[in-house]
C-alpha cells in the first residue's frame, strides 16, 4: 500500500474515501455502485505532488519565514517548549535584514513576503524588531502579510500599529486554566487576557483574530464552556486547540498530555455544541487537516530565524546544543540554500509518513498529522504514539458525525474546506 493511493474509511452506514485535498461521503450501496468510478476519481489528486513543497516561499510570488524576537517573556508558562523568559537574549534588526536580502536574492521575483513573529519569549517584548522588518520589506518592494503569535498581555499597548498593519493576531489563552498554566510575573494573565479580548472584540477585525488553546490535564474538562466563550463573549471565531506535550526544554521535559479518551470526548462535546446552538466557528486541530501527503508544519515552506542567530527548522529548535545535528545553518551569513534543501531531504523529510509502513497501511493516514518531526524524535517512536491514537479515537467519531451533518465538516475545515492547519 501507499500514502499516494486513495483510502477508504469505512463507517457504520457509509464509507469515507481520501485523496490529496479531497474527501468523499459515499452510503455503503452508492460505494458499491460506484466504486472503481470514484477510486479512480481520487487517484487523479495524487498526479504530479511534491511533498517538500517550494522551500521558504508560500507560493512562487510569496517569500515565507518566521522570526523569533527574542527569547524574554512576561509570563512563565508550565510547558513553555523555550523555557520563555530563562534567558533575555533579542535578535537584531541587521541579522534580520541580512537573511531577507538573502532569501530575496535566492528567489529574486518574489514581490510579497509572509512574515510570522512566533515564541522562544514573548514576540511583542520586541516590538521594535517587529515594526522594523516590516518597515525594512517594505523598504526593498516586497508587500508584507504579517502574523504574529502572542500572550496578549501587550496587545493594548501596541494596538495602533497592530490595526494599522492588519495583523493576523492569534493570542495564547488557555481559558480555564489560564492563571495556572500561564502565569505572568507578580500579576494574573487571565484578567488581563479578558480584558483585552473584550477591547479586540470592539476596536478590532475579528477576521483577523485567533486564540490558541494549549489543551492540558487541568482545563481539558472545560474545553467545551471555553471555546463558546472565546466564540460568544469575546466574537472570535478560529480556536486552535492543540494538546500540550513535552519538548527539549527543562520547563516542558515533566509535563504529561491530557488522557486521549479525555480530549477525544471533549472535543466531540465541543463540536457537537457548536453544531446544535448553530455557533459559527472553526476550529484548527493538527489531526483534523484538509486530507493531503503533506507536511503541515514549518518544515514545508518557511525559514525560521532565532536569537541565536542561527537558521532553525522548527521553533522548537532556536539554539546550539538543542539538536544541533537539525539545525539548518549556524549562522545568517553567506547561506546555500540548496545545501539546506539537501539537509532537509536527508535528516528531516525521512520523517515522513510515506516513510513508516504504519502510516501507508492507515486509512486515517491523509487526516492525520502524527508525523510531525519534533514528535517523533522527541517519542522516538515512528509516527509518535499519543497524536496516532488520539486520531484513531477521534477520526471515525468525526467523520460519522459530517457525512450526515455538513456543519462538522465547516467547523474543522472552514467554509471553502480550504482552511490550513499552521504549526507557528
């Protein structure tokens, strides 16, 4: 078998059938009926796929990194993977503007830019980094997109310019547990986090706001309640839900998964209400993707700058002595990017499903998004164990509850079904 074959899911009543960016509700007679009509239908999507992608770019036109400002932080999270806030160590404006005007080199008829200031410390405690690389792209003539993932604490400070630049805002609230899990320095983030996602809600493009929802043992069992809020109270209408694990940091090395049956449970609560009080969302969850064969996650199109000055390939891995064998340059000067495509194929793109004769015998395989790289080095088990079983808990339970429902299927891909999962 194959990951680039069509695969069948087989539920109570009916059959789910995947490709590369489509999927199939067939009742068990019209799959009878039909069956070597649709296969060869969705064997047609796997023609001509290149699973690596365009290297640094988002498309042809479109540039793509991520930027790390610095590796401060305001709050000190439980299961922070940077140990956020440990070290006060900024990235510089001229290393930044170094790296672009290679890259731009590298691709010289890329006239936009995707820029995503992500964590290893709190983005926004940079802010001058942040407002000069956009100046600067905009500077040499490339059109900016501009996303940055933050706490939320310094959101009001910072508001003008944020709304000036349309900023794709996703916040990290943990709801519930918020106080516990995210802590900030001699003050309590959630009261913070409320009141400024009430101002968002007045003052700000919603279409332009996510949260990002760290799912752990201690608000599990509110994931439910949560989401309505963030959806009802504060108009936000794109969570990301994503199940805490344990990473290369000391501070993150202890900390234990919520229990599958708990988040699968929750979650089908989740859906279910949103569905039956016809509450207009989406939520972003890696084991619930469009089907495809590809990666989801940074590995795919984007080059990740760190403090350190080095060319990482997750934001998981931002300094020397991390896992130096991935790291993708050790520093920002005089970089061969087709000496990193060859590092990647070699040490990174091996970790992919089509390489685990477990993936290419799952039917669940296109949905699910067990193989991210990070995961399996740090399991040390191909494809990593918890995020495996939590889709084949979770995949047939949804999958029964969309092809009669077609408001599950909005819920988790979007409207267009066209919504990507993005590991920042």
């Amino acid at each position: 078998m194959s990951i680039y074959e069509p695969k069948i899911i087989k539920l109570n009543n009916s059959v789910a059938i995947t490709g590369n960016k489509i999927l199939i509700f067939l009742t068990n007679e019209e799959f009878e009926k039909k069956k070597a009509q649709v296969l060869e239908q969705v064997s047609k999507s796997f023609i001509n796929i290149e699973d690596d992608g365009l290297q640094f770019r988002a498309d042809e036109d479109t540039l793509s990194i991520t930027i790390i400002p610095t590796t401060d932080c305001n709050l000190r999270c439980v299961y922070c993977y940077a140990d956020g806030g440990r070290e006060k160590i900024n990235l510089n404006l001229e290393d930044v503007k170094k790296f672009i005007d290679q890259l731009h080199s590298f691709y010289s008829d890329c006239t936009k830019i995707n820029i995503y200031f992500a964590g290893g410390g709190e983005p926004l405690l940079n802010f001058d980094l942040i407002k000069d690389t956009v100046n600067y792209v905009q500077s040499i003539n490339l059109i900016p997109s501009i996303r940055i993932v933050t706490n939320g604490v310094l959101v009001k400070k910072y508001f003008d310019w944020l709304k000036e630049n349309k900023v794709n805002l996703r916040i990290s609230f943990d709801g519930f547990s918020q106080n516990e899990t995210r802590p900030g320095l001699n003050f309590k983030s959630k009261e913070i986090l409320h009141d400024t996602l009430l101002f968002l809600k007045n003052h700000y493009p919603l279409d332009l706001l996510s949260i990002q929802m760290t799912i752990t043992n201690l608000n599990v069992n509110h994931m439910c309640e949560d989401v309505e809020k963030i959806m009802l109270e504060y108009g936000v209408d794109t969570v990301k839900l994503e199940p805490v694990h344990s990473s290369f940091s000391e501070r993150s090395k202890n900390v234990s998964s919520p229990k599958i049956e708990d988040y699968v449970f929750n979650f089908l609560k989740t859906i279910d209400n949103l569905v039956q009080k016809n509450i207009k969302g989406y939520l972003d969850i890696s084991c619930l993707t469009i089907p495809s064969t590809s990666y989801f996650c940074s590995i795919r199109n984007k080059a990740i700058i760190s403090p350190y000055k080095i060319m990482a390939p997750c934001v998981e891995i931002i300094k020397p002595g991390t896992k130096d064998d991935l790291i993708l340059n050790y520093n920002l000067n005089n970089i061969d990017f087709n000496n990193i495509r060859k590092i990647q194929k070699e040490k990174l793109f091996n970790l992919h499903p089509k390489n685990y004769d477990t993936c290419e015998n799952c039917n669940l395989v296109h949905f699910c998004k067990s193989n991210c790289p990070m995961r399996t080095i740090l399991s040390n088990s191909r494809p990593n164990i918890y995020n495996c079983m939590l889709s084949k808990k979770l995949l047939p339970k949804f999958l029964e509850r969309a092809c009669i429902n077609d408001n599950y299927m909005s819920i988790v891909f979007g409207n267009d079904y066209k919504k990507e999962e993005v590991c920042d």
